[in-house]
C-alpha cells in the first residue's frame, strides 16, 4: 500500500522556475558554449556600404595568414548553396546568402573566413580588400516607392515588394474592393482625424547575440547544427532544403538561447554558411555574432508607415477607419517579412465596433537591414495607429480618452466577434478591462494629480491605451510554418515523466509550467516531471516558439498527449485494482478507485507493470508513451488595457516616466509569477520604443545608431516600478483557457506613453508626436515648433 | 570585437614609464584602467603596437591632502573619488561629477588621468577640472611639469601631453559651493551637455565664478562670459539666470550629432549652467 | 605570449595568452568558465561582469594581462560549499532571470552593489545595476530579488 502525502494543485500557483538553478550558477549551455575537437572559426566580411556593386574582391592576404584555414566569396558559396528560401507566399528576389555581384545594405556579408581561432578570423576578415562601384542608397521610404534614387532589384520595379493589397469592408476574398460604405461612412461624419504616423524601424537587440556552430560528419553524411534560434525544426528543415540533404541527416539543437524576441525566428544566411561550410571542408565551424554585427545583419522590427484616417459622429462614435499602411521592409524578404504587415492589417479593428474599416499595405525595398519578427510583430504597429487616432478624436471632443474607447467597444456579449478584418476574436471583456485599469490607477485622482502639477507649472500628461492582440497562432492556414504544436510524453519505467515539446523556450520558462500542467495532469510531484525541447534529435516535430505560441498551442499538445498517456495507463492500473478505467483517479502519486483513496497502487508500480506487463492486459501494447498534434482553430486573443502618468522636463524635454498600470487578460494562467515576468519585460520594450529606442538611417544608408553606444536601451534608471492586475477570460480556442502573454506588454505601453507626453505637452498645441520622443523632439515642441 | 595584436609591459614606476615610453618611439601607449582605449582598440580605432600599463603604480594612486590642496593620482578610479569621503565633504561637485561617469563597472576601473589625457568631447571631468584651477602633474624625459588644466585641453581628443610624457597626478583647492549638472545622452551616458560651476561667495555676493561646459564642442572649455557676468554680482535668482542665459553664446563650433542638433545641444548649456550655479548656490549655504 | 597568473574563483591559475586577449575570452575558453557572457563590444551591456581584485569590471573592457596577479571571482565562484549565495538565491526566488544570459553579470554587479551599500534602497538598487542591460525582465523582479538577497543576509 502507497503512503499517501497529498500534492498540491500548481496550476495557478506562483512555481519558482526550474530552468533557474544552472542559469544562476552560469552553467547554462549556450552556443558559444559549445566546443568541438577541431572546430573552427568563422567570420564575415561584411558590406560597409548600402548600395553597390562589388568590382574588386580580393581575399589573397586573408588566405594566406597562418591559421586560416578557407576563405570563400559568395560566387563561390553560390555553388554550395541554394538561393536564401522564404517563408511565405510572396513574391521575392533572388537572395543569396553571400553577396555575389551587388550589395543592398551595411552589413550584408560579401566573404566568409574559416580561422583557427576567432582572433585570427578577425584579422583575415579585415585583410580581404573589397572595392564597390557605388550606387544610390534608397533610404527614404517614400521616395523609394517611385523608383528613386534606385531601384534595388532589377525585376520589383519601384522598389515594390508587394504591391498594394485591400482587406477590410467591402473587400472581397479576391481583393476587389468597394467602396461604397466606406464612403459613406467618411460623408456622414462629424469629425475626421487625419494623421500620418510613423512606427519606427527598432533593432531586438536579444542579449545574447546569434550564434551557430555547424558540424558535418562526412564519414556519417550527417550534419549537427547548436543555433540561438527560436525554432531549431524550422531551422532542421530549411537547412536540409538548402544543402541538399534529406531531413533526417540534420540535427538542429536549440540549446539555451538567451533571448529571441522574434529576430530567431529567420532562418539566417549564416546558418546556411556555417552548415555549407562544414559541409565542404568536412569540419566543424563556429560563427559567433558581435554585437556591433547584430546590429545590422540580424533583423530588425516594425518601421511602418500609417496613414490613419477616422470618421466619427460628434458624440465619439466611430464610423469608419482608413488606415493606409507603408512597410519599409529593408533589402530583401526574410523568413516571414512580407507577413508581419498584413497582421496589422489583420488587427485594424483593435478593441472597437467599428461599422466600415479599409486597410491598404505596400511593402517597399530600401537599403537597409531586413526587417522581419519584432516582439509583437505587426499587433504593436495597428495598436498604435487606431490607439493614437482614437486619443486625437477624444481631444478633437474634448471627450475623457477612456469615454471616447468605452463609447466604441465591441460589447462583451458579440463574442465571439468577427471583425471585417477576417479576424474571429474568441473571447473579451473590453469595458471591464478599462473599469479595472482606471479603478487600479484611479484614474480621477490622476486627473487631479495632473492638473495640479501643470498649475505648479509642471508638464505632466496622462495616457491610456487599450490593445488586443493575435496570439497562440494557428491553424495552418494562418501560419506559413505550420500552425500546430507537438508534443510527446512518456512516463518511464520507474514512474518519472519525460515530455518532449515543439515549443523551443528561450526565456519563457516552460520547463516549468509545462511540468505544472503534467504534475497536476498525472498526480505527481512536479521534480518528478522533465521537459525537454530544443532538440531535433529528442523532440519528433515542432513549430517553435514565437507569436505568444508556446502555452496555448504547445501545452495544449502536451496535455493531449499526456492524456493518451493518461489513459493507456489507466487501462494498465483496471485489472490491477479490480476497477473500471472510467473509476480511476490519479493523486498524491497513487492510482486509485474514485472514494476509495487507500485502495490504490503507487503511480511507480503501474509504471513498471505496463514496462514488464505480465500478464500483458488483452489489446494492450507495453509501454506508456504517446504523441500529440494541436492544431487550434482560431488564434487566441489577449487584450488590456495600459494608462501611464509622464512628465516632461520643460527646460530639456526629456521625458520621464512617473507611473504605469497595466491590466492584462491572457486568459488562465498556468503561473502568475511568470505570466509577470512576461509582461514586464513587454512593457520594457513597449516603453523603450516609445521613448529612447529607434534606428536611425543617414542619407547614405549608415545606420547611425549601430551599437550600444548610440542605440538607447532601457536600464533599471529609466523605469517606475510596473503596477500589474491580472483578469482572466478564458479562451473556447482550447482546453487550457490560455491566450498567451509573451508579447502584450509592448502593445499597450507604447501608445499610451505617447498619448501621456501628447497630454503633457498639449499646451502647445500639439496632437500627435512620433516616436522616439527624443528630448530635443519635445523640447522643440515647448519651444514652440513642431515636432 | 578584437584588437589588433600588440606587445604589452608593465611599469614599476613613472621613471620607469617615461624610459618605456621613450624607449618604444612613439610605437606605445598607455593603459591604466584602459575603460577609454580598450574600446577603441576593439573597434580597432586605435592600433598601438606596445601597451605600457601603469594602474599599479603606487604613487599614481590615491587621494591625499597637501597643505590645503587635494591632490588625486592619475591611475585613481572614478569609484574612488565618487566615494571618497575627504572628496565629499571638501569638493563634492568632484564626487558628483565622478558618480555620473558611465556605470559603475565602467566607475569601478576607469582613471582620472585616462579621462583626461583622452579627453574624450564628452567626457565628465575635464568640465570639473577646468573650474577647480587644478594643475595637472606630468612627467617626461625632460623631468616633471606643471599644466594648468586652462590651458590642457587643446582640442578634439588633443591635450597638452607629448606622447613620452606620463599624467601623474591632479592637484587642486577644493572647494564646497560648486555643482555639476549634466544631461545624458541615453545610451552611452556620456555627456550631451555637461557644465560644472564654482561660485566663490562672500557676504552674498559672487566674489569671483568659474564655469565650464563639457559635451558641446570639441573639448570641455571656460564659459568666461558667465564668469564675468556673476563676478561682483549678488547671489540670487535673478543674478544666476541671467548670467547662465548667456552660456554658450562664445562658444564657437558646437558638436551636432544623431542625439543632438548644435541647435538644442546650444540651447541646454545656459539650462545645465543654471542648474549647475544652483546646486554651487545651495552647497554654499548648506 | 605571456604567461599571465590569476586567482580565479580561489584558485591559483596560469595561462599563455596573446597580450590582445581579453580577459573574458581567457576566462571562457582556457579555463571553461563559462558562465560570463559577451553581449556587445562597446562596454555597456555589463554580461561579461566579473570580480576583479573585489570589484564588478567588464571582463570585456580589460586584456588578459592587465590582470595578471589579480584576483578574479566570476558567477561560478558565488556559491559556497554548495550553498547558493544570497543573490542566487533572490534572483531564482523573485524570479531576477528569464533567458538568463545578463543574468551573471547582473549578479556579480549586484554582489558590489551590495558591499558598498548593504540596505539598498530601490532607487539605489536601479543605479547599481545601470550598468547591465536585460531585455528580458523590465528590471522589477531583479530589483527584488536583489532586495530580497539585502533583507536577508
């Protein structure tokens, strides 16, 4: 007989996480951790101008200096390997991985050096002599849209990447559109509010820059690659496709990865060399990125363009909303480039009824570092927009910002809702979301607070931003990767739980709440269960971890296969109790009958018993060991709502943030304590975008904010302390109720800082300011100019 | 990031220093806490074929008194001044101004004398050097020689030290009403506009002031207009706003950069010279 | 080459290095302490933080050879006995770390920052780790942890 220690339920409970024991002790694996007897060095050579044509490239020295051991020029790598592939349906030049006539950005890579070490790579890289017949930079977004001063890729004249596309009211699945409501919505209206505004280009900045080591076999045919990447069974995938080898000869390890934030998603052009490169010369490679590198050749984020138009009565109803979108999108498609636009299109309704929307999207080429995936990618950019546009109508009114929003929310009893976007959004309480936000910063009082400050001559604003986003993204028709998870979990011989998932955390901290799902799924200890990830070789299939995924669309695999699990195992403990499978429960690490808890078996005994099954029960295989696809239905859709308190120096215009609530819905929560972790560090990056962080691009296509020198990252100094309050709506999209949480925090913060300094500085008559809000911005608003 | 190779000794002293340094040819420099070179080195912006350490050189460390002077050595970090409590209660516009450097691992190895033979445009202490009168101490093949910090900062990243020639130490009357005031550029934390002020005050009146502005041009330089236009003055609101309203008005090239146009970056010396004078003001009453 | 001595988490260590060889680059590939992290070049991100001769530096900032003869403590050198230090513990119990690469240099910054000032205050903590740069956490559970490690030592 079991002794019986009763377990607590963690699900909900604020778990410390499991990863952080070795990570605190600096004994985390990451790859630069990674060594292999004879492994090299590799280094690029990389473009230092953004437009031109390479004349002379001469790699001579290089290859001559003691300890290298190959060079190669992208003629010669073009012969290794394929042209870069894409991951969406879209139209895309030829990319390869190395330059081999024309470079299109700083930083695009035109050689390769394979060195003893990274020291003598280095001196190799500086002594390969390239010379460049220069070309015009495409820098401005705009200009670029005509042709001028270049066009980059001979066959996207204009510099058009993706020709405009329509979605919204009166568009049709085939893009035609008409435009009679929206019309009509713009002719009945009171007010209009007009404004053009910029989402600006941002660089991840992960803390750990890329990295990847690259292992072929020749005597194997096999290939090994350690990558900081998000998705090491994409990375597996497109790897094979580009060298040539079936999917099976290629490991891909995830190991820990410090930070992704979107730009790991891309599958890069140094993983293809690092892995063309081993391949040829039959020998381990290391590339390791320097920060200065990340700063152009990773990609960056957002840099959006808007022209937002709303149509409302004089009352504050919206009637109808234009938003004409214009996405830099640098100097060639990446993974999932041309994608991350048309999600805000997707999310042009944000939280609102809104009768008539039309959203528009041309994607442009420019001489800059490709953008792609950016923590939110594409839900920031339309929070923004409509956010923005929704405080000018409530100053236009002179209506409270929260009173304008609360006049045009998508009523809780619509859900789920359909936008005219093609959105299903699955579950929401906006109403409640803003109540409980202005309750938990007391918004009246701030208001008091405010105007007392400006009668000190203070400039102090306040911001309010609601947001829903797109997360736990899926099925497959929305996700050109797949829109699945899959996960396998095995409970071993002596009653311990191994799960494997797709999902590849880097931060996320699912090696603990996986296990507290599974803990509680199966009645044990949570020491008792192991997650493993990131691994091609130890988890079957995968999609990765991105789009706030993990959680919903990972764990729910998890706990479909943990049922299977669940369920042969109960078929094993039936005979042995005498009992129904239907009447068994699993507790306190004991199979039992249900009423009947000193009946049971230990957990570990049946465990045995299925691994040494005799008898073997009729129609029963040994072994407890089951798989899972999840593929949701729906997307999942998290919302909230964010208020900030700024105050503006009135000599220097440096902003300061004083206060921030943040109320956010993510659905259940598996772990409080994470699910803060998460929001936190989306608030950071949500605040930093607004006031300090912004990749700024001279006339040359230089990017002039290029390391940490220049690029402003959020410190501890620049934040309050957050206020958070968690509401939960579940989400109908799957068992678990959760939405997802990793990227809410960059939605809302954002614009409502911006509304905060707006408000701060609406004695000067100003409506709208883009971000950065650099100091010397604002100060030249209190100076009377305009931004 | 990885320099360029390169030989590297140790001194045992600054004799021992100079025959390196004159030994080498012009081929050496120096490194102390190297928190100025070493980057540049990364970024191979500077190629020195032989470093010459001198951070554990004794007499080049530390802070001591001498007669009513202060005198700090060369190889001192700026953690050491920022917490010093001699510094502290004498010239805390110099612990100030040493607390706002950078971070504190930056703090923590960084040197006085390292700061100001790179005299970096933005840096913070040849602002706070230049106001105290400090004399700074060098030693050459020639033997010792006095600079006055007046005339030490020459240019952008030029001071009056020949390459044979080893800082050792910075000497100066401390003084309490003095301030610093600084506005940081976000991301390196340098100084966009730094300006330090000292205000020698009898009776309520500016008997004579010094004020000088780091972060606006090619190196940290006098505001003497300010200067001139305190002296003789009462100390009030009044006095201190409009001499401060005049910063900048001499100075002839202001830097511009992507943080700052020349416009805004002369708009904040007389808001950070203000600010400067206010917290001389406020010491000298405390 | 020269052959540079440290005192590396207590123990006596001798290594041949290029006098351009940074001490973080020894630290991790000759003697596998790899715990201390590279984020960036220009010595702002603090990741390569360790102790030298007591004092948080950027393990990144300082050749190899300067700090020949010093002592040296990174993140493996914290715990004790195999006790966890103070901090470690904070940062795993306020959960201080998600992806966990400026996680060791965010401690041993903190280890300084809680010599000098024993009952930091939070603004006094925020300063202290100005130095390191996490995107992950937005700082307020490192700030606790680190608040957390004060109260209880």
């Amino acid at each position: 007989m079991a002794t019986t220690h009763v377990l607590p339920k963690l699900v909900g409970q604020r778990i410390k996480r499991r990863e952080d024991p070795r990570l605190i002790q600096g004994r985390g694996t990451y790859v630069d951790d990674v060594k292999i007897v004879g492994m090299q060095h590799i280094a690029f050579k990389r473009s230092d101008i953004a437009h031109g044509r390479i004349r002379r490239l001469d790699v001579s020295v290089a290859k001559a200096l003691e300890g290298v051991e190959a060079v190669f020029t992208g003629a010669q790598l073009a012969e290794l390997i394929r042209p870069m592939p894409i991951g969406t349906p879209f139209p895309s030049p030829t990319h390869r991985a190395i330059a081999v006539d024309v470079v299109r950005y700083v930083g695009e890579a035109v050689a390769v050096v394979v060195a003893r070490d990274r020291y003598v790579a280095r001196d190799a890289v500086d002594a390969i002599v390239v010379e460049y017949e220069p070309l015009p930079a495409v820098v401005d977004l705009e200009r670029a849209m005509t042709g001028q001063p270049a066009v980059i890729h001979a066959d996207f004249p204009n510099n058009i990447a993706l020709p405009q596309i329509a979605s919204g009211t009166g568009v049709d699945a085939s893009g035609k559109a008409d435009d009679t409501k929206i019309d009509q919505a713009f002719a009945a209206a009171d007010v209009v509010i007009s404004q053009r505004m910029v989402n600006q280009r941002l660089v991840p900045n992960a803390m750990e820059p890329r990295g990847v080591v690259a292992h072929y076999e020749p005597g194997k045919g096999s290939l090994t690659m350690w990558s900081s990447t998000q998705n090491p069974h994409i990375l597996r995938s497109m790897v094979a496709g580009m060298l040539g080898l079936g999917e099976s000869q290629v490991r891909a390890i995830a190991p820990e990865v410090g930070g992704g934030f979107g730009a790991k998603i891309n599958i890069y052009a140094e993983e293809y060399v690092a892995a063309a490169v081993s391949k040829a010369l039959g020998l381990p490679v290391k590339w390791i990125e320097e920060r200065t590198e990340a700063f152009v050749a990773t990609t960056h984020g957002r840099d959006i363009l808007g022209y937002v138009d709303l149509a409302a009565t004089k009352d504050g109803k919206v009637l109808g909303l234009k938003l004409r979108l214009i996405a830099d999108i640098g100097a060639y498609n990446m993974l999932l480039t041309a994608a991350i636009p048309t999600l805000t299109m997707l999310m042009a309704n944000a939280t609102y009824d809104i009768p008539a929307i039309r959203a528009t999207l041309v994607e442009v080429f420019t001489n800059k570092t490709p953008t792609d995936a950016y923590r939110g990618a594409g839900r920031p950019e339309a929070t923004y927009f409509v956010e923005r546009a929704m405080d000018m109508l409530a100053a236009e009114l002179r209506i409270d910002p929260a009173e304008v929003r609360r006049r045009n929310f998508i009523p809780s009893d619509k859900f789920p809702y359909a936008t005219q976007m093609g959105a299903v959004y699955d579950s929401g309480d906006y109403e409640k979301a803003l109540d409980v936000a202005l309750a938990a910063a007391g918004w009246e009082a701030l208001k008091a607070e405010r105007d007392a400050a400006r009668k000190q001559g203070r400039l102090v604003g306040l911001g309010l931003s609601m947001y829903v986003e797109v997360c736990g993204v899926g099925p497959s028709a929305s996700l050109p990767t797949g829109g699945w998870e899959h996960a396998q979990v095995t409970v071993e011989r002596d009653g311990r739980i191994t799960a494997a998932t797709g999902a590849s955390p880097h931060g996320q901290g699912n090696e603990t709440t996986f296990a507290q799902m599974l803990a509680d799924q199966f009645g044990v200890p949570l020491e008792h269960v192991t997650i493993l990830h990131g691994d091609t070789a130890v988890v079957k299939q995968g999609i990765g971890t991105f789009g706030s995924r993990s959680q919903a669309v990972g764990g729910t695999a998890l706990v479909m296969a943990g049922a299977r699990v669940k369920a042969k195992m109960a078929k094993f403990a039936g005979p042995l109790l005498e009992a129904h499978e239907a009447d068994l429960v699993f507790e306190n690490g004991i199979i039992s009958v249900k009423g009947l808890p000193t009946s049971g078996k230990s957990f570990k005994d049946v465990a045995s018993y299925a691994y040494v099954p005799v008898p073997l029960p009729e129609g029963l295989e040994p072994g407890l060991s089951e798989e899972a696809f999840f593929e949701p239905k729906n997307n999942t859709y998290p919302f909230g709502c964010h208020i900030s308190m700024v105050e503006v120096d009135r000599q220097t215009g440096e902003p300061r943030l004083l206060k921030l609530v943040a109320v956010d819905d993510a659905g259940t929560l598996i772990n409080p304590l994470i699910v803060e972790g998460q929001i936190h560090g989306g608030l950071a990056q949500g605040i930093g975008q607004a006031l300090i962080e912004e990749a700024v691009y001279d006339e040359q296509g230089q990017l002039l904010t290029g390391s940490f020198m220049d690029y402003a990252m959020p410190r501890a100094t620049d934040f309050p302390r957050f206020e958070l309050q968690a509401m939960v709506t579940p989400t109908p999209v799957n068992p678990l109720g959760a939405k997802g949480v990793g990227e809410a925090g960059t939605l809302g913060s954002t614009p409502c800082l911006v509304a905060a300094t707006v408000d701060a500085l609406r004695e000067f008559g100003v409506k709208h300011i883009d971000m950065s809000l650099r100091p010397e911005k604002l100060w030249r608003i209190i100076q009377g100019g305009r931004a | 990031m990885i320099p360029t190779g390169f030989e590297y000794e140790r001194a045992t002293s600054v004799a021992d220093a100079v025959a390196r340094l004159r030994a080498s040819n012009g081929a050496a420099k120096l490194i102390a806490g190297g928190h100025s070179l070493v980057p540049l080195m990364k970024l191979r912006l500077s190629e020195p074929g032989r470093l010459i350490d001198i951070a554990r050189i004794p007499e080049l460390c530390g802070i001591r008194q001498v007669g009513d002077a202060i005198e700090i050595g060369a190889a001192t970090v700026h953690h050491d001044v920022a917490t010093s409590p001699l510094i502290a209660t004498r010239c805390p516009m110099l612990a100030e101004a040493a607390a706002e450097i950078g971070d504190p691992q930056v703090r923590n190895r960084g040197t006085l004398g390292g700061s100001l033979a790179h005299a970096d445009p933005s840096a913070d202490y040849p602002a706070v050097i230049l106001v105290l009168n400090a004399t700074i101490h060098i030693v050459g093949p020639g033997g010792e020689r006095v600079v006055q910090a007046a005339t030490f900062f020459k240019d952008l990243l030029t001071v009056d030290l020949d390459p044979q020639e080893v800082i050792v130490s910075v000497r100066f009357k401390p003084v309490v009403s003095a301030g610093y005031a600084k506005l940081h550029q976000r991301a390196s934390h340098y100084a966009i506009v730094g300006v330090a002020g000292v205000l020698d005050i009898q009776g309520g009146v500016v008997r004579s002031a010094c004020v000088a502005v780091t972060g606006a041009s090619t190196h940290a330089m006098r505001l003497s207009n300010v200067e001139h236009a305190l002296a003789g003055q009462p100390l009030n609101d009044e006095s201190i706003h409009k001499a401060a309203s005049i910063a900048g008005a001499g100075v002839a090239v202001v830097n511009a950069d992507v943080h700052a146009s020349e416009e805004y970056r002369r708009a904040m010396i007389p808001v950070f010279t203000k600010r400067a004078l206010e917290k001389a003001r406020a010491r000298s009453s405390a | 080459m020269s052959q540079v001595a440290i005192i590396v988490n207590g123990k006596a260590r001798k290594a041949d290095v290029e006098p351009r060889m940074l001490l973080v680059h020894v630290l991790r590939e000759q003697f596998n302490l790899t715990g201390t992290h590279l984020g960036c070049d220009t010595s702002q991100c603090g990741a390569c933080t360790v102790l030298v001769d007591g004092r948080s530096a950027k393990s990144c900032t300082i050749f190899a050879v300067q700090a020949d003869g010093s002592e040296v403590t990174t993140i493996e050198g914290l715990a004790t006995d195999g006790q966890l230090h103070p901090l470690q513990k904070g940062f795993w119990d306020a959960h201080g770390l998600q992806c966990g690469y400026c996680t060791p240099g965010m401690i041993m910054s903190a280890v300084t920052l809680l010599r000098d000032t024993p009952d930091p205050t939070e603004a006094q903590i925020r300063e202290g780790i100005a130095g390191n740069l996490c995107r992950c956490t937005g700082y307020q559970h490192i700030v606790d942890a680190i608040q957390l490690a004060a109260g209880r030592r």
